[in-house]
C-alpha cells in the first residue's frame, strides 16, 4: 500500500513548487454550443443573411445581395459553453484539438476557414483560411505562426469542393524552453497534409500579466469565419460557408515539467 504524505513539510514544499511556477492547468472549456456573431464587418447592411446552427452537425451561413459598394462583409461563429449564449473563453494553457470539414459555395467569392482569435482582437484575427479567389489555404494573423498549405504543398482550394480544415494547440510549460505548439491539419482531394508542430514565438512581454507569453495567450476565441467580398451593383451576389462534422476535443491536463515533477515525487519516499 502507499503511503500518502500529508505532513506540515510535505504540503510547504508543496507550495513552495506552486510558487515557481509548477502550477495546474487551467481546464479547458467544454463547448456545448456555438455562437454566431453577425455583421462583424457590415459594409453591405442590405445584405439577406441567412443563418443555420445546428452545431455540432453543421453551421451555415449564406449572405446574399451583396450588391454594395465597398469592401467585404464579415460573420463568425464561437465555441460556446452555454449552449450558444456568449463565446468560450479559451486561456494561453488550454489544450485542445478541433476542425471541421468546410464548403464555400456561391456566385461571389471570400474566404472561410477557422479562427484562434487573440484578446485585442476576438471577432477578426487569427485565421486558418481558405480564400476562392486564387485558392490559397494558409494560416496567419493574431497569434498563429505563419504557414501556406499552397506555398509549402501546392494545395490550392477550388469554390464549391469540400476541405477538411484541423488544428492542435499543446501548451507545454509556456516559456522559452518549452513554448507553445501548434499544428495544422488539411485533407483535400483524397490526399492529408500537415504543418508538424510549429513553436509559438514570446510574443509582448509587456502584456505578461496578464495576457501571458509564448501561446495563445488568454482571453482567446476559437471557432470559424466567413468574410464575403462585395459586387457593387450585381444583386446576383451570394456566398455561402458551410461547416459541418465540428469536432472540438480536449486533450487533457498539462504535464508538468519533468525536473520540478521529480522534486514533487522526492516529497513521498
């Protein structure tokens, strides 16, 4: 049978770890819904927006008549953990996995994909993104390290064709030795692609606290956009995202790094 220490010094070391920095994980939230956030960008408010959550099966936004001078509207949706109230709060040691298989269809052309979006920037920023125009699927923005699936692999993105769009963020220990990781994922055509892991850079001291370093940093949201590129004049104008099969996974509690582990197990031989 094993001992269980619980003496006055066991539980002072303990704190004392705690303090330099071997803290517990925050948990990772546990979408059970997901909100859509509409007219982000609304530079055609005239616009017929039509909207279907039925999440986790499928979420399809169509905007139509985007017939206006101007530049794009923009719409996204968010995990949410209340079943589609307010958005899920993410923090820069949450660990998780998500994606979707994603179809851009319409008259019009835009682009769609995933979002981690940053805290001074939740609605816009931080994009897994697949654009019609010229196809390109790359990811970039808010805090995401850059990476092309079209510069790296060649895979270019066809309107009206069904990709498959998936990323995994580990936090690690958050610091320079061990920083945040994240990969992306693209099937498409019958063939798979990958990123592999790509590290997270320190980011802004400055924001430390409250924000963090070398991750996601907190106060993040995570879901998916669709931003709609206008035709002045053309009544015709329509584009549609659909994102079905949503899948988000929490990859479970953070290991603690293996030096201060070793100390803590010290505490009960």
């Amino acid at each position: 049978m094993k001992k269980i220490f619980t003496s006055a010094f066991g539980l002072t070391a303990l704190v004392a770890l705690l303090a330099v920095g071997v803290t517990p994980a925050a948990a990772t939230p546990a979408p059970n819904g997901a909100k859509v956030n509409e007219r982000i960008f609304n530079d055609c408010p005239t616009s017929v927006l039509m909207v279907t959550n039925n999440y986790p099966a499928s979420i399809v936004i169509d905007d139509s008549v985007l017939d206006c001078g101007g530049f794009a509207n923009r719409h996204n949706w968010r995990f949410s953990e209340d079943g589609g109230a307010t958005d899920a709060v993410f923090g820069n040691d949450s660990n998780f996995r998500f994606g979707a298989d994603l179809t851009i269809s319409g008259t019009s052309d835009g682009e769609a994909g995933l979002n981690i979006s940053p805290w001074w920037s939740q609605q816009v920023d931080g994009v897994f993104n697949v654009r019609t125009t010229d196809g390109e699927v790359a990811c970039f923005g808010g805090r995401l390290p850059f990476y092309s699936f079209t510069g790296s692999q060649g895979v270019v993105y066809a309107k009206g064709t069904l990709i498959h769009l998936e990323v995994e963020y580990r936090p690690n220990n958050l610091n320079a030795a061990s920083p945040a990781t994240i990969e992306y994922f693209v099937d498409y055509m019958g063939s798979s692609y990958t990123s592999g892991q790509i590290l997270f850079d320190e980011g802004n001291p400055a924001e430390n606290p409250p924000y963090g370093v070398y991750g996601i940093l907190q106060d993040a949201r995570v879901g998916g956009h669709l931003q709609c590129f206008l035709q002045g004049g053309n009544s015709a104008a329509q584009l549609a995202a659909d994102w079905s099969n949503i899948l988000f996974q929490d990859l479970g509690p953070v290991s603690i790094e293996a030096t201060s582990w070793g100390s803590l197990k010290a505490l009960y031989r």
